[in-house]
C-alpha cells in the first residue's frame, strides 16, 4: 500500500478558529457561565500572596499576642475559605465544560460521518477506509480536550497572567518593568515554536491516517496474505508505517521537550529579577539604618512580589502545555474541515422534485460517460425500459454493463446525453427519491455485523418481522434460515463470512424485496455461486420477474432466457438488441457468446 496524499489546503490559524467557534456558539451559555467562574477564579487565586505578606506584617505588628493569634486565626480562615471556594468553583467549572465539549465534538462527528454519505463512488473510492475512520474518530476525539479544557484554561491563564501584572505594578512598578524584560523573548519563542508544532502535528495525523488505512485494507485482506504467504512482507509493512509514526511523535515530543524547558528558564530569570531588585533594596535600607518597621514591609513585599513573579510563570508554563494539545487540535481540525470543504461530486439541482410514484419507465439517449478523461466507458448507448419489462445486459468484461446500472441510480453524472426517469431528466431528480424505488443486488454482497433480520431490514423499524419472512420466503433464503440457530436473529459475523456466497445472494435478494422497488437491478448475481443454489435464485428471479421492472446483468445467459430484451454490449457500445430467441437466430455476437459458454459447460 502507497501512502496517501490527500490534498490538504493550509488554513490560517483564524479560519480555523472561527469554524471551531461556529460550533461551540449553541453552547455559549455553558461558556458565559464558566467564564464567570474563571474569573472567580483568578480573583480568589490572586489574594494568596498578599495573605502571605500581610501575616509577615502581623508578626512586627505592635499588637499583644492576643490580637496577632486572632489575626492569625481570620486570615486562616479566609485561606481556607478561598480553597473551599475555588475547589467548588473548579468542579462546576469543568462539569460545564465538558459537558458542552462532549456535546460540540459530538455534533462535528455527526457532520463528518453524513458527509462522507453525501460524497461520490469514485470519490470515496480515492480514500483509504483507514483515513476516514481517523477523520470521524480520532481526528474529533482530539478536538474534545479543546473545548472542554484548553480554550477556557487559555483564556484563565492570560487573565490571571494580567491580573498579577496589575498587582505587581501596583507593589513596585520599577521591579516589574525590569523583569518585563523576560517577556519578549517568552514571546519570539512561542511564535517560533508555534510553527514547528504545527508542522509536526501535521505529520503525527498524516501517519496516524496512513497505520490506520494499512491496517483497514490488510486485516480485511487477512485471508490472501495468508494464501500466498506474505505475512513477513506484510509485517515488514506495518514496521515501516509504525516507525514513520513513531519518528512522528519523537519530533513532536522534541519540540515539545525544548519550548517547556525555555520557559522553565525565563520563568527563573523573572523571579532571580525581582529577588534581586528587592534583595538589595533591603540592604541598602539596613545599611542606610531604616526603621525596623519599614524593613519589615520591603520584605512583606518581597515575599509578596516573589510570590507573584513565581506564580505568573505558572500559567506561562501551563500555556506551553495548553499550546501543545491547541496544536494538536489544530491540526486535526485542518483535516477535519478538509473532508467537510471536500464538494460532493453529484449533488441534487436546487430545484429537484420528490417522485410521488415511479412506473419503471427508463430511457438512454445518445449516452457518453468516462471515468477518467479521454477513456469513454460508454460511447452514444440509446436503449428504452418500459414498465415490467425484464431487460439484460451481457457482454466481456469492460463492456459498460455495470456502469449503466450505476448511471440509472445517479452514482455518477455522464458527460454527455440524457437518462430519463419516467419520462423526467435524471437530474432533476432527488437522488433518495430515485434510488427509493429500486432495488439493488450486486455481485459483491455486503453484509452488516448484526442478525440475518437487521441484515434484511437494515435496522428499519417500520419492516415487520412477518414481512422479512414473506420475503425470504419468496425468495427461497428461508432453506437455509429456518435451519440456523435463532433463524431470523441467528447472528452475522463481519462482512457475512459466516455465509455461503449463494446464501449471501439470496439475503441480497429479501433485502431488495422488502423495501418494494419498482426497479430491481441484478449485478451478475449468479456469477459465482454453485448449480444448486443458481437454481434456487433462477426460480426466485423468475417470480420477481413478475413483480416490478428488472434490469440484469447477466454473467450465465441461461438465467437470462425469459427476459423481455437483450442488450449485448461490446467496448462501451450496444452491438444487438432482441430476445433470446431472436439474438440465437441473428447468429451475431450473442450467438458467439452462447457458442463458448456452451461448448466450456459441455467440457
């Protein structure tokens, strides 16, 4: 498997921010409310210091002994008071936010999963399974620290930061304009660090994507690793994916590891600063024969001014960690957003119209489509289906059978032509409205992990247990289900490889019937399933028949004898067109086909 480049187009850090804030408005009460409690917050965290000074104050006080142990005692209990408060405050605070996190992350999970559905086959096509499942999952799950913590603890920090700013200036505005020195350097870092976290954020989820889409596509290809015994190839693999990530996260820890020490080191430079500044104050005092009184009061506010240089690095510190996870969250949000911006290649015209009712009445003219530019697949196909006619399709491999059925339910938009619904132009119609009334079976039958029950409902309510039946009745499925454990509700391992192929089919078949489409589509359905079992899906094909509108593409012609048309393609173009009969008389290209199918079962 090659790594995926996916096409990541670099947002600035503001349209990221104002998406993210987009989705956490519905919540802004939740925010104000926590916004209250910060601030708080930062008002009682920010008296500690003077506490501290003012009871180095009550020790040279004049006061008798009396007096100071009450003194003592009230500011104890104000101290205590604060803890009190801040721990309530605290609690309620991240309750809060965590609830509108999980919430937000929640509701962008929800968007991205209902937009893949809104992309096209080839476009999911050119994306590993593995990504997807890192943009839903992963990429969201890192989003949720965001909301819930680091946005509002940013914004805490940078308050409290200022807070004690003011009550430094207010203290002793010479010292804290000398330790202000710190902070341009404290500034050039983080803008410098800033990029090269983002850089390597990015990295971290281009491989975390590329581990997860490996490890998709071969524990699905298990089987085939097996067979051709390429387990030490495939293991050699996943050691080069998992090293990438690794090499990944030992970059992102590098840059981490170097910024938070950086500002460990300014952090003690600010405070040596102040200690300094106020350390020789005081000698010069006692030097210069100051009052006691007034000696006393330079070191209460040392203490103090000590207290606060050492706590406003706390929240500096705190933000290179709050930096870290933002980062992460930034990037993720940049894939994220990558998927949502990506456009939806077939999309409904703003004034597609509701099918009240669909007769089955289907028309090609003058049909043109490609895949990849230049390499028609489809080359001026004109044919007409008139309601409950059974229509087949054959022809080699490549001949633009299957892709005809995917044109008629709109999984691509041609290029040139006009495919008419009932007489209506196929893209004025809602794509669930058309793609309500007809059924599909593919050859490749998928199967949900659940029961046989919600593998034929798909987990639909309003289907009736008694109609599930009915239909797997109608379709012969109840051979082999009424002699499984539970029958209905016996239980569907991953993909269905708990099932035959054939038994596969015929589950595809009551799936397809219980949602009563006026238009079944049959993919090679018999194409690879034993003697006895096409036998029980020519007898179920045939009552279906009567039903509703068929169109089969036929791999065995045997099952295709009593179709009202057949279609024979050849490199993207209709070559014959007739009934059985009529094509076996015309001995052309139909009758070729019928010759080496006859003559290979002979042998």
């Amino acid at each position: 498997m090659k790594d995926f480049k996916e096409n990541t187009i670099t947002k600035t850090d503001w349209q990221i921010v104002n998406r993210l804030i987009r989705y956490a408005l519905p919540f802004k009460k939740n925010f104000i409310y926590a916004s209250l409690m910060m601030i708080l917050d930062v008002a009682a965290s920010s008296i500690g210091p003077i506490l501290i000074g003012y009871t180095i104050q009550i020790i040279d006080s004049n006061q008798s002994v009396n007096d100071k142990m009450l003194n003592f005692l009230w500011v104890s209990i104000l101290f205590l008071g604060i803890i009190i408060g801040v721990s309530f405050i605290i609690y309620y605070q991240n309750w809060l936010l965590q609830e509108s996190g999980q919430k937000i992350v929640y509701g962008i999970r929800k968007n991205v999963f209902n937009h893949i559905h809104t992309l096209s086959n080839s476009q999911i096509n050119q994306i590993p399974v593995g990504k997807l499942v890192t943009r839903v999952n992963n990429d969201t799950n890192t989003l949720s620290e965001m909301y819930s913590s680091v946005i509002v603890n940013l914004i805490r920090n940078i308050l409290m930061m200022l807070t004690y700013l003011v009550i430094m200036f207010a203290i002793d505005y010479k010292a804290t304009l000398i330790m202000c020195l710190v902070f341009p350097f404290v500034f050039i870092s983080t803008i410098f660090f800033r990029k090269l976290s983002r850089n390597s954020y990015r990295k971290v989820r281009n491989n975390v994507s590329n581990v997860n889409a490996f490890l998709s596509e071969n524990l699905s290809g298990m089987r085939l690793t097996q067979i051709f015994n390429q387990e030490e190839k495939k293991k050699s693999e996943f050691i080069k994916y998992s090293q990438k990530l690794r090499n990944s996260y030992f970059n992102e820890l590098m840059v981490f590891a170097i910024y938070r020490p950086l500002m460990f080191i300014f952090s003690m430079a600010a405070t040596l600063i102040v200690l300094y500044y106020f350390a020789t104050s005081i000698i010069d005092m006692t030097l210069a024969g100051a009052e006691p009184a007034a000696i006393i009061l330079r070191v209460s506010l040392l203490v103090m001014m000590y207290q606060y240089a050492s706590q406003l690095f706390e929240p500096v510190q705190q933000l290179a960690e709050q930096f870290n996870v933002l980062q992460s969250a930034m990037a993720s949000s940049e894939k994220i957003f990558d998927v949502l911006d990506t456009k939806p290649e077939i999309e409904d015209e703003n004034d597609a119209i509701e099918l009240e009712n669909f007769k089955g009445e289907i028309e090609f003219k003058n049909v043109w489509f490609q895949y990849v530019e230049d390499e028609w697949v489809l080359k001026d196909v004109s044919f007409k289906v008139n309601p409950n006619d059974t229509v087949a399709f054959v022809g080699a491999t490549g001949s633009g059978k299957t892709t005809i059925m995917s044109l008629i339910v709109r999984n691509y938009d041609i290029q040139k032509g006009e495919i008419l619904i009932d007489g209506i132009p196929i893209r004025r119609i809602k794509r669930s409205s058309l793609r309500k009334y007809i059924g599909q079976m593919p050859q490749d039958v998928f199967l949900f992990t659940g029961t046989i029950g919600s593998n034929i409902t798909l987990n639909d309510k309003t289907i009736s247990r008694e109609k599930v039946i009915e239909a797997s009745e109608y379709v012969g499925a109840n051979t082999f289900i009424d002699k499984l454990d539970g029958t209905y509700d016996h239980i569907v391992r991953e993909r269905g490889n708990n099932f035959s192929t054939g038994q596969r089919q015929l589950l595809s078949f009551a799936r397809a019937l219980v949602y009563e489409p006026t238009v079944m589509i049959l993919d090679e359905a018999t194409a690879n399933i034993d003697s006895e079992t096409e036998a029980l899906i020519q007898t179920s094909l045939e009552k279906m028949m009567k039903l509703s509108t068929m169109l089969v593409v036929a791999h065995r012609l045997s099952t295709i004898q009593h179709a009202d048309k057949i279609i024979v393609m050849q490199k993207g173009e209709i070559k014959e067109s007739g009934t059985y009969q009529d094509l076996l008389k015309q001995k052309g290209l139909y009758y070729h086909l019928y010759e080496l199918q006859y003559q290979k079962k002979s042998n």
